[in-house]
C-alpha cells in the first residue's frame, strides 16, 4: 500500500530549518544592528576602563587620591553677592552652593529679559517704518558680531565709572533717588526695594520665597483647570463663560494670604554715612553680565522670531484682516500661535548658550559657580579634577533640566495628527 503526499504540502514545509551561525552576526540584516551596538559598548566601556584607571596612577604618581572630602572643609572667602546666609567658616561645599543659586539667578533673569527683548526686537525688524527695522537691524547685527565678553566688560564699565557715588544722593547732592525715591542707581550698583518677612515660616528668606512660589505655582494649575472648563462651556454652548475675576481672586488671594501670615512688607533703601541700607543691593557685576547675556542673546532670539514669523503663510495675515483683526491682534493671535512650532527649537539652543555663557561672569568679579567651586576653591584645596568635575556634571544637568522643559512645551504646541 502506498502512501500519497498532500499536494498542498510545500518544498519549504518540509525543509530542515537552518541553525545559526555566526557569520549572521555580520552578514544577516536581522543581527547585524545589534552585534554593531555590544561593540560600540565594549569599546566606551573599555574606553572608560583606561581613562579612569590611567587618571588613578596618575594621581598616585603625584601623591594625590581621589575624594570630594574637601567640600566639608572651611571655605575661608567671602563671596559678595548671595542669596544664602554664608560666612567665610562655611564650608566649600555651601560656596559652591552659593555659586550654583547665582549662576541660576543669571540665567533665570537673562532667559527672561533676552525673550522679551527677542520677540520685541524680532517683530519690529518686521515693521513697515523702514527707519524702525533699520535700527533694529543695527542692534542685531551690532550684538551678534561683538564678542559677549566686551559686552559685559563695557556695560561694567559704563556702571562703575559713569553712575554716581552714594555720597551724592545726601540732601543737597547731585544725584536722586528713582521711582518715587525707592530705587537708587549708583557706581557701586543698584539699590532696589525688598521684601522683609517678619514671621516667616522657614527662617530662610530664600525658603520662604520657595513657599509663596510653589503657591504661586499651584494657584496657576487650578486657573489653568478653570480655563478648561471655560473652553469645555464654549465648545458645548458656543458662549464662553466670565471667569477672569476667578482667575484674578485664585492668583492674588492665595499668595496674597500666605504674604500677609509672614508679615511681609517693603523695605526702601536709604542714604546712611557714605553708602545705602536696607532693600536689596544688585552689585555692578551682576547687573552688567545680566544686561550683556539679555541684549546679546536677544540678537539671536530676535533673528529666531522673524524668521518662525516669515515660515507662516501671508495667507494667514491676509484672511485675519479679511475678519477684521488689527494687525497687532493679529501678530498676537494668528501669526505669533503658529509660528512658536518654527521658534521653539532653535530657542532651546540659546538658553543652553545663554546658561553657558553665564561663566563669563569671572570677567567681572560676580561669583557664580565657576569663580567659587570652579575657582577659589579648586586653587585653595588643588582638587582640580574633582572640582571640574562637579561644575562639569551641574551644567550638565542644568542644560538637561532646560532642554526637558522646553521640549515639553514644544510637543505641547505641535501640530496634532488626527
């Protein structure tokens, strides 16, 4: 009796499957991207083997190890400008604390002001006055082709031998007082109103500011809900409720309240002897490298403006106006809305310059992270490598933390595939 095969059954049912070979590792698409990876991460590993290994002997060979006790050691310096309590018995590792709040004072200030001034500058070179976008094209082209270090040297310049002395705001001086006698602008800095918490909660001043921001921050979250809501009605009814008196109580009264539990009030400097007290002092050199990073980044920034502002269609401009929109609502409501998915990438870029170039600050005296830790101390103990290290490693994750929080807001406003 014989046995008849299915004719359905193929050639390849019946094959012997092949086993593996190493030469797929190489030849066989399916395999090749991974053998590529596991090398490339033998390598680095094998590459950081060396350079640690080679930099341990090295240090032997000098008479040095590798630790970061130096951080507890006595600073010994006194750092001017500072928002923490600090004193020269402090330790290293609160210098390098002190620092890294200045560094992130300047750029949180700079990242302000140069956006401000960007998106200003970046929309009048737009203008139809020829005589305004000239000189908007003046500044920008004047910013951006001198290095930033004049800059800051020459705004330094200008506040430390043009302003008047202190001595010169007594009664019968040459000099006044601004702002209705609370802000002073001298050769030594600008003298500005502060805020005095009388029964703060956490001792600290700057705890206590970190406070009435995170309410701050949450009374925006709960507005935030409130407009959603307001949106929600709208897209149901067609009407948009009244909610702005609601948004105005949860942004005041909460931080309002919490301001008024630790006595807050206003402390206005005034002329004692031959210099001011109270309020708060801005020394020259932090007002110089703030004004130098803001106007310098702002060139560039302004230069990202207007070209995310020419990548949207005149169409755009020209159907707003068919509705009756100014030309300001329009720039406000139409063009700008569109155009921040063109601005956002490359305006990542210069806050991380910005940040950056922030440690040019040594140029003036103003000690942010890289005259403290990368400086003072790193000459006093001659832990260079661990020094470096660590100011190398804050950047890092500082320009990380930037770029995290930009790309948020980037996906945020992109185009939605539906």
């Amino acid at each position: 009796m014989t046995m008849q095969t299915d004719p359905r059954m193929s050639t390849a049912d019946v094959a012997p499957k092949a086993g593996f070979r190493l030469s797929q590792l190489i030849y066989d698409t399916r395999y090749r991207s991974i053998t590529i990876q596991v090398i490339a991460m033998i390598l680095v590993v094998l590459g950081l083997y060396w350079l640690v290994n080679n930099t341990i002997q090295n240090l032997s060979a000098l008479g040095k190890d590798f630790n970061f006790g130096f951080l507890h050691q006595p600073a010994g310096y006194d750092i001017n400008q500072r928002l923490i309590e600090y004193t020269s018995q402090s330790s290293h590792f609160s210098a390098a604390i002190v620092g890294i709040l200045n560094t992130l004072l300047v750029a949180f200030l700079g990242c302000i002001l140069a956006t401000i001034v960007g998106v200003f500058v970046g929309v009048l070179r737009l203008s139809k006055n020829w005589v305004v976008s000239r000189l908007m094209a003046v500044y920008v082209e004047g910013f951006r082709n001198v290095p930033l270090l004049l800059w800051i040297i020459a705004i330094f310049a200008i506040m430390t031998e043009s302003m008047p002395q202190p001595r010169d705001f007594k009664v019968g001086g040459d000099a006044a007082m601004i702002l209705g006698d609370s802000v002073a602008v001298t050769n030594r800095g600008v003298y500005i109103p502060g805020v005095v918490f009388e029964n703060g909660f956490l001792g600290s001043p700057l705890l206590n500011w970190l406070l009435v921001g995170a309410v701050l921050i949450a009374s925006v979250f709960v507005i935030r809900i409130v407009r959603r809501r307001s949106d929600a009605v709208q897209e149901n009814t067609g009407v948009r409720p009244t909610t702005w008196y609601q948004q105005l109580a949860l942004l005041v009264i909460p931080v309002g309240a919490v301001l008024f539990m630790m006595g807050a009030h206003l402390q206005i400097p005034y002329i004692k002897g031959f210099n001011f007290t109270d309020g708060i002092h801005l020394r020259n050199s932090l007002i110089a490298l703030w004004i130098a990073l803001s106007l310098y980044t702002g060139a560039f920034i302004a230069e990202i403006v207007r070209s995310g502002i020419l990548a949207i269609s005149k169409g755009q401009s020209e159907a707003a106006a068919a509705l009756g929109l100014r030309p300001s609502r329009t720039m406000n409501l139409v063009i700008l809305p569109q155009a921040m998915r063109v601005i956002i990438p490359p305006l990542i870029s210069q806050f991380l310059n910005l940040t950056k170039n922030s440690s040019l600050a040594i140029a003036v005296g103003y000690m942010d992270v890289r005259a403290t830790l990368g400086g003072i101390t790193i000459n006093q103990t001659g832990r260079e490598l661990e020094g470096i290290l660590l100011m190398a490693a804050f950047y890092l994750f500082l320009s990380l933390a930037i770029s995290g929080v930009m790309n948020v807001y980037n996906n945020r406003t992109q185009l939605q595939e539906r």
